[in-house]
C-alpha cells in the first residue's frame, strides 16, 4: 500500500508539473501574442479629486480615502507628481479630447453655456484614432460629458461610436438622475458610480477588436451622499442630509472609496488576455471643492482657482508595455498632453499633437525628453474672480488674473504657493524666471 501511495504521489506530482508547464506556456504565448497587438486603453475620470483627498503628493497629509485599487495600479506602474488641468471640469475635457488650449476651443469655464461648448468642428482624439488606424478600435465614453447642452446626441456626432452617461455637469442626486443615450433619456435610479461600472463591463464584452473605453464618473463631485454601504468601510455614516452638511468630508472620501471598490470590478471582469494587453490611465479632471479641501491648501486654493490646488491633480498609468514600476515621476505634463499620448499608444502616426505631447516615451524611459512649461487658464467664470491665466516651468510658476493681479512662487521651494515672491523685491534668478514665463504666454 505504501509503495502504491508513493506511485500515485509521483504520478500527481507529475500531472501538477505538467499542467503548470503547459500554464506557464500558454500565459508566455499570450504574453508573445499580446506584445505586439494594439492596447486596450482604459482612460478613468475622476470628478473634483485632488491630491489632498488621494495618493501620497509631498505635504499633503490630510484624510485620504482608502483606495485600494488605485494604489495597487500606482504602485505598478508611474504616479506623475506635476500634471496639469484646468480649474474646472469643462475646459480639462476640451483639452483631453482635442489637444488644444481652451483659448483655441473657446471652452474655458463652466459659468456660461457659451464657455462650455465644444464646436462640432473640432476633432476629439477617438475620431482621430478612428481615421488614422483605418477603424481598428472600438470607442466608448460612459459617464459624465458637461461640453455640449442642446443636441443630446452631441457625442456621437463627434465621432464617439458609443456614448452613455451624464450630459449636463451635475446631477440632483447619485440615485435618481437623468441618463442620455442615442439620443434619448431616461430617469436611473441605480448609484451612478455602480451603474457607470455595469455599462463599461456589459461594453467591453461585446468587443471584438481593440477598444478605448473613456469611463468619466461624476464621483465625487457634489452633490455629497453616502454611498451604498457594501462599497465602503465605514458603516456609520448616515444617508440623513443634515449630518451630511454638517460634515460633508467624510462623504466626499466615501465616494472615492466606492468609486475605487468599483474600478476594481471593472478590472475583475476582464478576461487575462485583455488585462495583459490594456493600458490604464487615471486623472482626476481638477482639484478638490472647497469645502472638503484638507490642509496645506485652503478654500481659495482649491477647484474653481489656478492655484496647485485647483489645477495639480492625479495622473497614473499603467498596465501593457509600461516598463517603469514603482515611479513617482516629476516631469511636467498638462491635459492636452493626453491626445497624442493616446494616438501614439493606437499606433495612430503622432507624438505632437496641436499643444499636446505624447507622454509615452516617460513610460519605458526615465530619461526621455520632457516638457519645459506647462499652461493652464479659466475664462467666462460668473464671477470672474478667478479668470486668468498661469505658466510654469522647472522651478517658477506665475499666476495673471483678468484684474491685473498677478503672483509668482517658486515651486521647488514652495510647493503649496504660500509666498507671492512679487511681494517683495525679486532675486536675479526670480526676476529672469518671472520674464522668462512671460514670454512663454507671449508665444502661444
């Protein structure tokens, strides 16, 4: 009996090498198969998270969500440190989907519908992916639109195969709330964020060539609520709006933890093959809103201004191809940088793009080139407070208001713009710095 035991011990062990063998074989199959096809691309939206709410920025120590997923993607891939939005959420998706500055589009705030609407003749970055690669992707924006008002089929008249989601910027309420699809609406009673998720999974399923799924959630913009109770930890938080005023954070972060916990159902229902062959990427659209932004910024430093708060935000890439792990990188990058970076991952034929470069090279090499400046703007705000325009290079960055106002920091040593260096009588190297931006400005 013993010897039989010991004859079918080896026999198992030898089955489980086999089979492991011929595993490992056919995961490097797939691996040598998926080396050379198109990516998947996975581009994620999140709605007002700043650096304060997510991620380990330098100084910002306040509450974070508990998020996961989204460290678990960093940790794997590159965090970029210096990526640069708009203010708000309009003007961030303009430069996202054409390339170009918002005084080119004309989209350049949120307070008037005639800052808000991205002209037909614009061409988005799904469109120019779509004609450049002889159709070779499947395209998709699930979620949040916020750049056209009247024709509810705006987004499919810019050349997006498939759109499904928010078309206005904000909705009532994440459980009852108003869907445009082809062209029709409907009232959705299912959590936004949950719903989004279905509709990217049951999107994905039906493809059959390389797909971009453009996956915009409105979490965790306002209004603020709690989240269904299985998709965050804290069990005490209460659905009773009062209490919600009263202490809104704790809200806000929950809505990043669902929206995290969901991100990773997503990444669930792909099959091995796909995960071994997409590429995700990760923003948030503009800073924090200002009564949950936490320490080093304040309330006049968050969404809605051109200070770090408003405009420096999250941006991770993962996935297919991306050699560098574990990177905390500290080039300079700005929304309109996405385009070309996109086209350059579909093989479309780019690396410049209108005022956009591809971030792609920084995804293999440490030591590609990188930008020297990076530009962000508002316009058309009610009030116009904060209308302006700000520029940085390595070190300098200058803010100018429509008012005249203008302020400059030196970043590497004030990160979170406490000392407006005109103030006071500027150093040789600040003073050369100073003229240097504003020729940048001059030359757009």
């Amino acid at each position: 009996m013993k010897r039989i035991s010991s004859i079918y011990f080896v026999i198992i062990l030898f089955v489980l090498f086999v089979f492991t063998s011929l595993s490992a074989q056919d995961g490097s199959r797939n691996n040598e198969k998926n080396k050379n096809n198109p990516p998947n691309i996975i581009f994620i939206i999140a709605d007002d998270m700043g650096w304060d709410s997510f991620g380990n920025y330098p100084g910002a120590t306040g509450q974070k969500a508990k998020t996961p997923t989204l460290d678990s993607l960093a940790y794997n891939g590159i965090t970029f440190l210096n990526f640069w939005v708009h203010p708000v959420c309009s003007p961030t998706r303009a430069s996202l989907l054409t390339g170009k500055y918002g005084f080119r589009t004309g989209v350049g705030g949120v307070g008037g519908s005639a800052t808000i609407e991205l002209k037909n003749s614009e061409t988005v970055i799904q469109k120019y992916i779509t004609d450049k690669t002889d159709n070779k992707y499947a395209n998709a924006i699930i979620g949040k639109w916020h750049l056209t008002r009247d024709n509810l089929s705006d987004p499919e008249n810019f050349g997006i195969q498939y759109y499904t989601g928010i078309i206005k910027g904000v909705i009532p309420d994440y459980y009852n709330w108003t869907q445009t699809s082809k062209g029709l609406q409907q009232t959705i009673t299912t959590y936004t964020t949950s719903h989004f998720v279905n509709q990217s999974i049951n999107w994905i399923k039906q493809q059959t060539k390389p797909f971009f799924l453009w996956l915009a959630f409105n979490a965790p913009h306002v209004p603020f609520h709690r989240p269904p109770l299985n998709l965050i930890s804290d069990q005490t938080l209460t659905d009773n709006r009062d209490s919600i005023k009263a202490n809104p954070l704790p809200y806000f972060l929950a809505a990043i933890e669902a929206m995290d916990k969901e991100i990773a159902r997503l990444i669930s229902s792909l099959t091995i093959s796909q995960k071994e062959n997409t590429v995700f990427v990760i923003i948030g659209d503009n800073g924090t809103f200002g009564t949950v932004i936490q320490l080093p910024y304040n309330e006049s430093q968050s969404k809605k201004s051109l200070f770090q708060g408003g405009i420096n935000t999250p941006l991770i890439v993962c996935g297919k191809n991306i050699t560098r792990k574990k990177v905390v990188e500290t080039a300079m990058v700005q929304a309109q940088d996405m385009f070309p970076t996109f086209a350059d991952l579909a093989d479309a034929g780019i690396s410049n793009y209108q005022d956009g470069i591809s971030i792609k090279p920084l995804f293999t090499n440490a030591n590609a080139p990188k930008r020297t400046f990076v530009y962000s703007e508002q316009f058309g705000q009610t009030p116009s407070t904060s209308d302006g325009y700000t520029v940085r290079n390595a070190n300098y960055k200058l803010i100018h208001l429509e008012s005249g106002t203008e302020m400059l920091y030196k970043l590497t040593k004030d990160p979170f713009e406490k000392n407006n260096l005109l103030l006071g009588t500027l150093t040789s190297e600040a003073q050369k710095n100073f003229e240097e931006l504003r020729k940048i400005k001059a030359g757009l």
